[in-house]
C-alpha cells in the first residue's frame, strides 16, 4: 500500500494558501482518480482507491502543521506500510517559487511539519515533494503571514500549475519508484 501525505492546516481559513500546496496536491490527485474524501482516521482526512494494482491512500493531516508527526505516526502504525511506500508533500520556503523537487530522503530543512514527522517516525528514510513558495519579500520576520496568504494573479497561476507538476510526480511514485519520479521532474 502506498501512503501520500499532503501537509497543511485544516479549515477554511488556510484554503489555497502557501502553507497548503501539499493538501491541494492531495485535492489534485483525488480529483484525478475519482476519490472522495470520505473517511477520518488517525487524525487525518483520508481518501482511497487503487494505483495501478497497489491500493493508495490519500492522508491530510488535521493536526495542523507543526504536528503532522502525530497523525503520520498513527497511520504509519495501523496501515503498516514500509517506509518506501511512504510519500510527504509540503511547501518549502528556501525552494524558488513554483519549482518541484523530489527527494529520497533527508533532513526537514527548516519545515516544521517534516520536523514532526521525523520526530514521531524516529527517521528521515521516506520520500518527499517539496513545493517551493519562496520568501516573502519584507524577509524571514514575515514568513508566517507569508506562508498563509493566498497568492493571486501570476503567482496563483503558477502555483496551481507547480501543484499539478507535483501530482504528476507523485504518481509516478507511485507507479515507478522515487529514482524514476526524480530522474523525470528534478530538473
């Protein structure tokens, strides 16, 4: 079974900002496949179906941000998947705007919700798409209301087409592994 987590902060007020490419990715995905998101588990809004001939689930934690650790944990636990079926989509302050970029593995790189995760997995071993969404312009003191705005105009545009890019790459993650997902959008 693969595991995509799409990070973010639940309800209406994060809608389409920054902070929540990895939940619109999520929505992306789902709308693709004909998923709906029907299900609640583990701290998380879940939604399911089959990639190929691998069932995938579909995970945006409800926990906020910073805590993303404890419902990837619990669903690390009760699904059982292994670590390279685990994939983590999130927004990333230090990556250019709009630009996507796969990795294997690694340190969280100042994401608080990829620092959770971490932490309540006790490793770095698993997958993840980075989003870049750029820092704000009046520097690091506004990263916050910066990272929960909604962009418009170009950057919307932009945006959108970035979290489009990363369901693309997240399905072929699924269906062709992290090397080949890499190879084809790490550009």
């Amino acid at each position: 079974m693969k595991l995509i987590v799409g990070l973010g902060n639940p309800g209406g007020r994060y809608t389409r900002t920054r902070h929540n490419v990895g939940f619109d990715t999520l929505d992306d995905i789902a709308r693709r496949q004909g998923w709906h998101w029907e299900t609640q588990r583990s701290r998380a809004l879940l939604a399911s179906g089959m990639l190929g001939t691998e069932k995938a689930l579909l995970a945006k934690p409800q926990t906020y941000m910073n805590d993303s650790g404890q419902a990837v944990g619990e669903l690390m636990r009760f699904y059982k998947p292994d670590l390279a079926d685990l994939l983590v989509i999130c927004d990333d302050l230090d990556l250019a705007f709009a630009k996507v970029r796969l990795r294997a593995r690694g340190a969280a790189g100042g994401q608080h919700g990829l620092e959770d995760i971490i932490r309540h997995l006790a490793t770095n071993e698993f997958a993840r798409i980075k989003i870049g969404v750029g820092r704000p312009p009046a520097g690091r003191d506004a990263n916050v209301d910066w990272l929960l705005s909604r962009p418009g105009g170009d950057e919307r545009i932009a945006l959108d087409e970035a979290i489009a890019r990363a369901a693309d790459a997240a399905l072929r993650w699924a269906a062709e592994g992290i090397e080949a997902a890499m190879n084809h959008y790490n550009m």
